[in-house]
DNA sequence: CCGTTCCTGGAT
DNA sequence: ATCCAGGAACGG
C-alpha cells in the first residue's frame, strides 16, 4: 500500500492533527504489531508527538525525550486520526488516547504493520530502517549515487534493483513502474545493459514522480488513506501501474502485464523496449 | 536470486 | 475454490 509518497502525507497529515495532545493510555489489541525486543508503549502515557520524520517508507516519531517510535505501515496499515473516540473496529490494532478525547488509532487489515518502541541509539537495531540506501528526494541523490549502487549486480533485473530499499529508500511497485515507463526502460533490463543516458533518466524520474505524487497526496489504489481518512489523488496521473490493456499515452499501443522479480510489472512494449537477448 | 511467509479480503 | 494484493525478512 504505502510507498515513499504515501508515507510522507501521512507525516504530514499527523503534523497537523498531533502536536500538544498529552497521551492519557496507550492501548496494544495484536501484540504481533509491536516488534520483539522494544520498549512498553505504555511509557508513552504522560507525553505528546513532537517530532514527525520520515526515512524512506518508515515514520519516526519523537515525543520530546529520548525515545523513538518507529512504524511501518507495510501492505495495509492506517495510522488514523480521530476527533473523538470511535468503537473499536475489527482491524483496529492500536490505539492512543489523548487528553481531550481525540484518538489516534493503528488498523492494518494484514497485520504486515511493525511498531518499534527504542531510543536514537536502538534506531540501529530496527531492522530494515538500519540499512536503508537514500532518501531519492535527498539533495545528494544523484544518478552517479543510483550507478554506484548497482555497480555490483549488473545482471539484476533494474525493476528488482529499484525495488530493493537497500539501494534507494521508498520505491514500491506503483512508482517503481511508472519511474521505468518515464525512463523508457524495460524492467527486465539487466543493470549492466542500462546506458548512462538511462540511468540518468531512471534517477531524474524517481526525483520528479515522487515529488509530483507527494504534491498529489500519494496514490489510492485499494486502501491507502491519510490520518485524516482522506485519499490521495496521484492515481489519477498513473501512466502504466494497472493499466494492462490501455493504450499507452505516449505511442498509443496496448500496455502488457508481466511477473518480475515476483510482483505484477505493467509497461508499454514500444516506449519500453525488452532487453536484447544477448543482455 | 527465487520462493515462501506473515495475514485478510476482494475479485474471478 | 482459487488467485491476487501497493512490503520485506528469511531460507535455500
């Protein structure tokens, strides 16, 4: 569900909703969520979001202390704002109640969602968010940093490498096939085929779809929501993410639907040509 | 690198 | 009944 775009309006979205709310309880109903090994969220209680960051597809959240509250919303998670307390819903996982009977509830049909509890120093210890590669968005994000990434893997499919948050930090599939279809690259091209002139591209997409998406408030395909309960608008520019059997809107014939690297991969044969078969 | 797994619900 | 889903860790 949430990729980089999706997250980051639901940063912003709490921004608005949270500060100077004191929490008064801190409520667990799937302890799943919660990751082994981190703090009691009941440590919480007393205190108020202050802090509101981002890394890739992961929101930190600080509370004015050491502590740090970490959260993937994976394939369904919804971190949702509510101005007064609701009936607990069936998908309903976590809940913060604050002191003037608002509440902010976690719910995550799948329960993929991970919740970590730690400190700045424990950041190192959460899996995943430890060896993210760059924001995209990152002023030092550059094709030269894309290249030097790849470098070693130069017969990866480029739709795995740009899946692989290793690499670069927030691209899921919706993005990572509109960023190939912006770049004219098929994504079953072989790294070590790409032109510098295509992995020039690749970078320069991921920079202007990503932004553009966010100034849109992210993509609504299925669940996706903001804290505020509002879609988002991006699924209305998509050019190829399930639009298997349109026309393409650049040369106008059928976009194809493919498997790689296990995920539904939507591309126009023509504006995307396939690797060679030497590649 | 690939498949599997964690879950539930919607589409076919 | 079966397959598929926007994520990512894990094992072989």
């Amino acid at each position: 569900m949430p990729e980089l775009p999706e997250v980051e309006t639901v940063r912003r979205s709490l921004l608005q909703l949270l500060p100077q709310k004191k929490i008064t309880a801190v409520e667990v109903f799937k302890p799943q969520i919660i990751a082994a090994g981190g703090a009691d969220l009941a440590q919480l209680v007393g205190r108020e979001f202050v802090d509101f960051g981002r890394r890739g597809k992961y929101l930190l959240f600080g509370f004015g202390g050491d502590e740090r509250l970490v959260v993937h919303l994976r394939m369904t998670g919804k971190l949702l704002y509510h101005a007064e307390a609701l009936p607990r819903e069936k998908h309903d996982h976590v809940r913060f109640a604050f002191a003037d009977g608002s509440e902010l509830v976690y719910n995550d049909i799948r329960a993929f969602g991970r919740f970590w509890l730690t400190d700045e120093q424990g950041l190192t210890e959460v899996s995943g968010l430890n060896s993210l590669g760059m924001e995209p968005l990152d002023e030092e994000f550059s094709a030269e940093y894309w290249r030097s990434r790849v470098a070693k893997r130069p017969r990866a499919m480029v739709k795995a490498a740009l899946l692989d948050q290793h690499i670069v930090a927030g691209l899921g599939n919706i993005y990572a096939d509109e960023v190939l279809f912006a770049a004219g690259v098929h994504p079953e091209r072989p790294i070590g085929s790409l032109t510098a002139e295509e992995d020039s591209k690749l970078a320069a997409a991921m920079q202007q779809i990503l932004a553009n998406a966010i100034a849109n408030r992210g993509t609504t395909f299925r669940d996706y929501v903001d804290g505020n309960n509002e879609k988002g608008g991006y699924q209305n520019f998509l050019q190829v993410f399930q639009k298997k059997g349109q026309p393409c809107p650049n040369c106008g014939c059928t976009i194809e639907r493919i498997k790689v690297a296990g995920r539904s991969s939507f591309f126009c044969p023509v504006c995307q040509h396939p690797p060679k078969s030497h590649e």
